[in-house]
C-alpha cells in the first residue's frame, strides 16, 4: 500500500520548537527596540501577514525579512541574518522525532511510505536530514520544489495514488488526501487542533497516539514484505 505522511507535527515537534525560536525573536527584537514588531508578535495581530500563503514556500530567513518590510518597509540584512541565526539555533535545539514515529516508520517499512511537506526546499531538506527519516521514504515532495502548496489539494496530484494519509491538519492533510482518494487519519496534535475541530470535513479516522496508525494500516501481504 501507498501511505502519504505530512511531516511537520505528524512525524516531529515543529510547532514546540518554532515556539521557542519565537520567543527568543522576541527578545531580540525588544534588545533591538523593534517595538512594533514585538506588539505584533506578543498580541497576535499578526493575521494580514500569515495569510500571505507564498510564505508556505520560504524559510525563516525570508519569512523574517518579509515580516521586519511588513513592519517598516525595509529590512537591514544583517539585522535580518542575525535574527534567523537566533530562530535556528533556538528551534534546532529543541526539534525532533516523536519517538513513536521512528516506531511508525519501521513497523511500516514494507509498505510504500510518501512523505509531502509544505516549506522551503532546502529549509525542508535539511530538516528531514536532520531527523534521519529519508531513509524510509520512497518519495518526498516539497512545495519549495513543485510550487504549490498543500492549501491547494491540487499539490497532492502529484502523489497520483495513495492508500492513506496521516497528517495533522483537516484544511492541508486531510482535505489533500481525500481529492487523491485516499482513506485520512487525522493526528490531534499540535497547532491546528482548534481549527480542526471546526471543520466540516471529517476524516475517517482520528488518533492521538501516532501508534494507533498500526491498529488501522493492515499488514502487506507476505509475498510484498521486503
């Protein structure tokens, strides 16, 4: 079988550790006096930038950049080359693996695994090298690279088939893999949990514990196991 899994707070803790390089942004945009920024960011009113859905495509050096000329018009590329080391260092520091995940991935090693990822092809790549996961990937497709990201269901055509996919948002994950046609399990987990709640859309399963994938994914046939 073909399983599709999104890899941002589906496999690893993106959102935990984006909070933390956040939170040492904001510090230094305070040391910075970038005062306007740090109201923007402290009272989440931030809702005309995040909607710009280009930002699905970049890294955090050109979502920092967009984010300082959203602002102030402008941006100094070292103030901007300083920030995104400060994020880095701070999300690096606490990205990871859920360790079920590594547990997922080889329980389902004999199946066809699909990774599809929103974000900056490098940013994405260097990412999944850190993790070590590409290894159980038989293909990984990156909206940095093929230029549309999972907000449109179209981005998931390119999977052309697929039995399952698992991922953490209704709007992206699930909604994409129901155009392909595949059954979807939704992770409740990490930022999209309220939102996910509102859809109307359901699907056809819902999990807490990315374990509970092996109780829905059968086993491949003997004569398929690698």
């Amino acid at each position: 079988m073909r399983i599709v899994f999104d890899l941002d707070d589906t496999l690893a803790n993106s959102w935990v550790a984006a909070r933390k390089g956040i939170k040492e942004l904001l510090k230094f945009f305070f040391k910075k006096r970038m005062f306007k920024i740090v109201i923007l960011m402290l009272f989440r009113k931030n809702e005309e930038f995040v909607k710009d859905e280009s930002l699905l495509l970049d890294d955090p050096y050109r979502i920092i950049k967009k984010f300082i000329e959203f602002c102030y018009g402008k941006s100094d590329p070292k103030t901007v080359q300083e920030a995104d080391d400060i994020f880095n260092k701070a999300f690096y520091s606490h990205f990871k693996l859920y360790p079920k995940a590594k547990i997922v991935l080889k329980k389902l090693k004999d199946h066809e695994l699909i990774l599809i990822t929103d974000g900056d092809s490098e940013y994405q790549r260097k990412k999944i090298k850190f993790l070590d996961i590409e290894k159980y990937f038989k293909e990984i497709y990156i909206s940095g690279e093929t230029k549309i990201s999972k907000n449109n269901p179209e981005a998931f055509k390119i999977i052309k088939r697929a039995d399952y996919m698992i991922g953490d948002r209704i709007k992206t994950d699930i909604e994409g893999g129901k155009f392909i046609g595949a059954k979807t399990i939704l992770f409740e987990n990490g930022l999209f949990i309220k939102e996910n709640r509102k859809s109307d859309i359901k699907p056809d399963y819902v999990i807490k514990d990315l374990k509970d994938i092996l109780d829905i994914i059968p086993d491949p046939p003997l004569d398929q196991k690698q």
